[in-house]
C-alpha cells in the first residue's frame, strides 16, 4: 500500500515521499525498506532513520529524514494501520457440509459457518457473522452483524449479541448462575437460572471467560465494552458501555459497572456492588463495597490509591514501628520510675 | 398451573384464591396478573398488591389482600416455584445420527446424546442422561442417572459421577494433575497421573472449572456440594458434603476441606491443608494453614474475621499511627533531656 | 515386571530378591505383595514390611527385610517407575473417519487424529503426535513430534509446538491479545494482534489455560517450562526454561520471565515485569515490580518473604500496637503534667 493511501486511512498527514510502497507494520527491531514503525518515543527517530523504515509519529514530534506520517494520537493510529495492511483471514462465507443447522435458522448475507459446528432451532445470524470450528449455538439465540465466534465457543440458550461483538477460544456466553437456596438440613437447593444475557455492539471478549445468564432478566454487557481472558461474569451482573477489564476479573452477582471503568487484571469484585463512571481500579485488587465514581482504587480491601501506597509502605517498615514502641515504652518506664 | 397445584408442589399453605392461575415467577418489577413474586421483605407487599400479583411470602409476614403462598423458607419456595413453572428444556432422548459410542456403552433408558458428542469405550450412562453437544466422554467412564453434561463437557478416562451431577459448559473433570519431580540439573520430570475423580451425587460445577485427576488413588467431591465457574480442584483433593464454593476458587493438592463448608469467591487454597467442618472463608481470602472446624475467616494470609477487620482498620489507619510514634518520641526527648 | 528391570529403568540398585514381579506403584496405605511403594520417610518402612510390598527408598536409607530399589532422588524414581508400570493408553494411529485435514497437512509416522479434530491447511505434525477429539488446529501450524493436544485444545493459526508438547483439555494457544488504543472518546479501538506465540520442547500447560499470540512478534514460553491449569500468558510475555507455574497464575503482557522461575498458584503478574533467572514466587502474591534473580517473594504486593513474614505477623498486631501507643501517650503526658 502506498504511504499516501495509509495515510487516507489512518487519518493522519504525509510527510516524505508518498508513493513509498509499506507493506507490513513492524516493532522497531525489525525496522527496514518497506516497513513502517510506530514511534512512542522522538529518541526512536535516528534507529528508525538509519534503518530506511517509514515511519507513524506523533504531529508534535521533530522533524525527521524518514518518509512518515504524522497523527494526533500514535496508538490508535497503530492499530488502524495494522488494520488497514492486516492479510485478510475472514473464512470463506458458507456453511461447512459438517456444520449442523437446526430449524428456522435465519443466516445473513456472506455468513460463514464452520466443521462442526452445531446451531439449534430459531437462531438468527446476521451479515457476515463468522462461526468457527466447533461453536455452539443453543436455542433462540439472535447473533447481529460481523460478530466472530472463534472455535468452542458456547452460545447457550436465549442469549442476543449485538453487532461487532468477537468472543475468543473457549468463552462461554449463558452459563447457569450460581444460585442456591440452603434447605433446614443445610442442602443446598437449586434455583433454576431461567434468565439470559445480552451482549450489546462492539463488545469484545477473552478466551475462555464466562458470563453467566441471570435468574430472572438479563445479564447485560453495554456498548464497546472489553473483557480480556478469565473473565467471570455473575448472574444479574450489568457492566456499562466502553468498559475494559483485564484478564481475571471474577464480577460477583448483580453488582454494577458505570461507563468508562478500567479495571485492571486479577481483581476480585463482590456481588450487589455499585462502581461508578469513570472509576478505576487498578490490578490485584479486591471490592468489597461501592465505589465512587471517577475514584482510584487499590488494595484488599480496595480504597484509594495514594493513601493504599502510603499504607503498604508503612506496612513494610511495621516491625521496625513495633520494635520501636517497645524502646519508647522503657524510656517512659525510666523516666516514670525516676 | 393453579395456585393451590403450585403451593403444594412447594411446600406452603394457600392464602386466598386457590384457582387462579399462575404463569411465571417474575422479579418485583415485573409483577402482574397472572404472575408471581417472592417476597424477601413485608415492605414489599403493598407494591405486589397494587400490581394484582400473587405473592410467596414467609409463614409470619403480615396479612395480604393478594393471593399467595404461605412458606417457611422463601428462598428454598422459591427455587422450588421457578422449578415446576420452567418450560421442559430437555433435549429428546435418542443418539444423534453424529454422536460417536464406542464398544461397550451401556445407555439408560431416555438417554439423550447431543450432536458430535462423543463417548469412547466401556462407558455406562444411568438412566435420562444427557450428554449435549461437543462433550467429550472417554473410556472406562461411570455416570448416574439424570446427569446433565452441558457443551463441550469432558471427562477423561476412569472417572465416575453420582446421580444428578451438572457440570456446565467447558468442564474438565480428570485432567492430569500438575506433579513433577526436580532431578539433578532442576529440570521438572513429569510424574504420571493414574488415578481419577469421583464426583458424588447431586454434585454441580459451573462453566470452565477443572478437576484434576489424582497421582494415585482418587480426587473426591461429595454429595451435594456446589462448585461455579472457573474452579480449579487439583489432585487428590478431598471435598466433603454440601460445600459451596463460590467463583474462581483454586485449591491446591491433596487438601480437605470438611463438610459444609462455605468459600466466597477469589479464594486460593495452599496443598495438604485441612479446613473444618462448617467453616466459613469469605471471598478474596488465602488459605496457607489449617482452619479449624466452624471458624470464620478472612485475609491474606486468613485468619478470625473479626481480628481481619480491626487489623484491616488499622492498616489504614497505618501512616497516621507512625506519624504518632515519632512526635511522641520527641516528647519523651525533652522529657529525659528535661 | 521384575524388580531388576524395574530397577534399571529407574537407575537404580536392587536391595534383596532381584526376580519378584512388579505389578503396580501404590500409595503406602494400598501396599500389598505386588506393589512397590516410594517411602518419603523411613518411618513409614516397618508398614511396608509388614504388608510385603517391595520399596523404592533413597540410597542412605536404614536397611530393610523389604526387596526394594535405592535411588538418588526418590521423587524423580517415582517419576520413572510410574512411567515404566503404565499401562500404555496411547490412542491407535491413524486419522478417525470423522477428523477433518485441509490441504498441505504433513502427517508423521504413526500420527493419531481423533473424532471430530479438526485441522486446517498448511500444517505439520511430527512423529506420533496425538490430536484427541474435538481439537481445532487452525492454519500454517507447526507441530514437533510426540505432543500430545487433549480434548477441545485449540491452536490458532500460525503458532508452533516443538517436541513432547502436552496441552490439557481445553487449553487455548494462539487467543488474540487484549491490546486496544483509546481514542478521543475513550472508546476502545482493537489493535490487531498479528503475532504468533512459541511453544518449544517439553512444555506442558494445565487444562482451560490460555496463551495469547503477540501483537508483533512472538509470545514465547521456553524449553521444559511446565504450567498447570487456568494459566493467563497475555501478548508478548516470555517465559524461559525450565519454568514451573501452579494453577491461577495470570501473566499481563510484554513479561519476562527467567530460567527456572518458580511460580505458586494464583500469583498476578503485572505488565513489562522482569523477574530474574531461579527466582521464587509464593503462592498468592502480586508482582507490580521487578523482581532479581534468585530472590524470594511473597505478599501483595511481593517483597522478601522472611521480611513479608515478619509484616505480618506485625500485621495481625496491629489493633494492640495501637492501643499500646495510645496507653503510652497517656503515661507521657502525665510525665509532661507532673
């Protein structure tokens, strides 16, 4: 692709010669003729020179010698130019002679359905929704446009995504909640999860994560949401739009998530609790109680950041502060029996 | 179904018109005509009146104008109420023309086989069995009646399940155990898993859980316990009765853990611990000791609750408590140089 | 078997009658005639000679009326004689009726395919290889000889396994990485992860544990490294060799891990952390920073251990240094008073 057309489609401006040919989008160490590099940082432009690699940078960085392209935001120009020079993989649209359609199965346009894969009665799927190996589609499931199921995952019964939504390897959309009532001998009773979940458009999901649908109404995941892998989503759970949840996140039942949260990995969150817009809470944490919104949360139990880092560096010097109130206590002694 | 079907198939006692008919259990704010509530609290009541719903409330709540369920337990009726008003949701019995049996497979009667299921050699299904799509049975496998295997169960070679076990979609139950042996140049020498798993009657596990298959001998869950999603249970574990253990539970090699015990979620279990009968361990806790029978605990590492919350309130309360002890050992200065 | 073969499998030297028959490894309370039993401690000999069992037992162990084999490291001997008295489970070579090949796929010498396994185009397998049902192998994959994919494995396109690679059930190689650049709406735009991951000899991973593919470049995990159920390698992560992981452990992305690393369970591992050659993790810990090589660490987050013990246990006196420092506050302000 021409350097001009990249670009177009990148949204940023040209500088240098724009008819260089880029063909792959590389890390700095594999910088050379014909690729382009996305550079973080201005001291990364004389490697990059040296190299004769293209190169996407940041408008207000120096100049450079390097044929380039200048944008307001490098990230997200980086991952709009691996779009736009990705080698296409989409599966060719059809359905896999293997691949099982139950009855009235409505597929869009360029749907593609792969070996094995199983899809039960009253489904629909919309434009160009790819069904890999193995996926399983149970009963009065409603898929929107573009969505990806990579192999094995599960679409269990009455659940709807949006447009967009990619679930990876392994995930599981509708598992049974984990709901029990404790009986006068102590047994625990089933209560059967008669509830489903929604997925909404652009949602995103890891391998091997699980959202469980709710007991009664709908476990919903909002607009544009990201959850990475090892994700657990309780029943009646309802996470708000442009979320993203690293890897480990385990979401207690019907707890909410506002809009624009950022949780970061191994984070364990109880159930019935409220965490506002715009909070975060950073890795290895734990919630036990609402958080506020816009707030900056650490710790077990979560609270916010900077005193969490005041008190865990107290807490290293504890047995110094133990040792010296030992001392302090003989002075008074002295000093009382003197 | 009539009320009075209803209040007898729940154990309750009919309170107003006993032939009205009820549809669905729904959650309060869905209540109307021809549906029911559960009620956890008389405050509630007024509300289900005005919405012209039935009620199941507890045996000593305040009068109602509504029709209703009298119960002792609310929760457990309401389990059982969601249980006799659920569609039948069970596939038909039958193999599918793709479910794969080996030699030797002894079904019962009204068993159900889901598409690309495939089950290997020498393996017995009780009666109503159902092994849904995907699910992966290899040889010498036990089942009791009214199991339900959900998509892309597995359960490798020698392992055994009660009566009525569920396990959800992507279980494995029988992989190998994580055992090897550090030889001269510490280099992990693998140590072979021979033994199995045996999950007791009435045993659930939720979606994309693992128990592994003990070194020697067998890896247990008694009858009734309750595992959800993403629990690991490694070899020769020792589950006892009735337990319920929350999400994302990790429990390491060839621990106990007693007979009602209840684990909150996010806990990691350390090996070869012993943990009481009818303990409790909340959620996001860790488990390096044994726990006594009964005892309730917290933290990382756990130990008493109540003693967990004072440590925790003093821990943020931690650079306040230091800053105290330096200006107190100023005083005491001026009082000795004094 | 005889006990001198057995013994020469193992390395190991015959103690008493080299011609008796071996017919299984047992734990020491099914000792029988027939069995041999490892004993850890040579408190446990007189049982075993009481029940004619045959011993495994190390070199400078008391003398015992037991035939037996001594060993330099009884755990590794356990090891080995477990794998000599297998019974071989191996599935028999050849492709089931029902696996699929695409096209350009190179089979080895005695290869196995199992129902339903599915394998795109463009792949190679080494010699024996065995691909149980259900496994998804997606284009231009490389596989070494004698790996061994469980049920429901996945391995996407593009990723490479070298030689005795085992994956348990339901373990994913190749998910995409969570990579996303926020935009000026803080919306999440995907980054394509169009990198691969690695794989080389003797790697063994647990079951429903995911390995994401780099987003440039190669996720790597390194020769002997050994990781056990429900582990998270993100994008770009390199673990060295000889690495043993417990389940639970959650890798973020562009971590570097040394040689011979040993990691407890349920450990969170931040992004960009180094930690050194022959370091040690306890379980239950987090690792926000880096860690040097050969040190041990415990606590969230992870420090040195001895001192994390001592925190602790200062920690679980917290209330009381509280309250002593405020009793000692008194006593000098009566000192001051006076």
């Amino acid at each position: 692709m021409r350097l001009d057309e990249l670009a177009r489609r990148i949204g940023g401006e040209v500088a240098g010669d724009p008819s260089i040919e880029i063909t792959r989008v590389v890390p700095p160490e594999e910088a050379g003729p014909g690729t382009i590099v996305v550079l973080s940082d201005p001291r990364q432009i004389p490697a990059a020179e040296a190299a004769r690699a293209a190169v996407i940078l940041s408008q207000d960085s120096p100049p450079t010698s390097s044929p380039g392209i200048r944008v307001r935001n490098a990230r997200v120009a980086f991952a709009l130019a691996l779009r736009a020079l990705m080698l296409q993989k989409a599966p060719p649209p059809g359905v896999h002679p293997t691949g099982i359609l139950g009855e009235r199965v409505h597929l869009g346009a360029g749907v593609s359905v792969g070996p094995y894969a199983v899809i039960a009665d009253d489904v629909t799927l919309g434009d160009r929704v790819q069904v890999h190996a193995h996926a399983v589609i149970e009963d009065h499931v409603q898929i929107g446009p573009d969505c990806v199921l990579h192999p094995h995952v599960a679409i269990r019964h009455g659940c709807t995504l949006g447009a967009r939504v990619v679930l990876q390897t392994g995930t599981v959309i509708g598992s049974d909640g984990f709901g029990y009532a404790q009986d006068g001998e102590r047994r625990h009773i089933p209560i059967p999860q008669v509830g489903t979940v929604a997925l909404a458009d652009d949602v995103e999901i890891g391998a091997n994560s699980a959202v469980d649908r709710a007991t009664l109404g709908v476990t919903r995941i909002g607009r544009g949401s990201k959850l990475d892998n090892f994700i657990h989503i309780a029943h009646n759970v309802e996470v708000g739009e442009d979320v993203a949840m690293a890897a480990a996140c385990f979401v207690a039942g019907s707890t909410t998530i506002g809009n624009r949260v950022l949780i970061g990995g191994s984070v364990a969150i109880g159930d019935h609790i409220k965490i506002g817009d715009d909070a975060v809470v950073l890795g290895d944490s734990a919630i036990p109680t609402d958080i506020p919104p816009g707030a900056v949360v650490a710790g077990h139990p979560a609270w916010p950041r900077m005193a969490q880092r005041r008190a865990e560096a107290a807490f290293q010097r504890l047995p110094e502060v133990v040792q010296q109130l030992r001392k302090l206590e003989q002075r008074v002694r002295q000093l009382e029996g003197g």
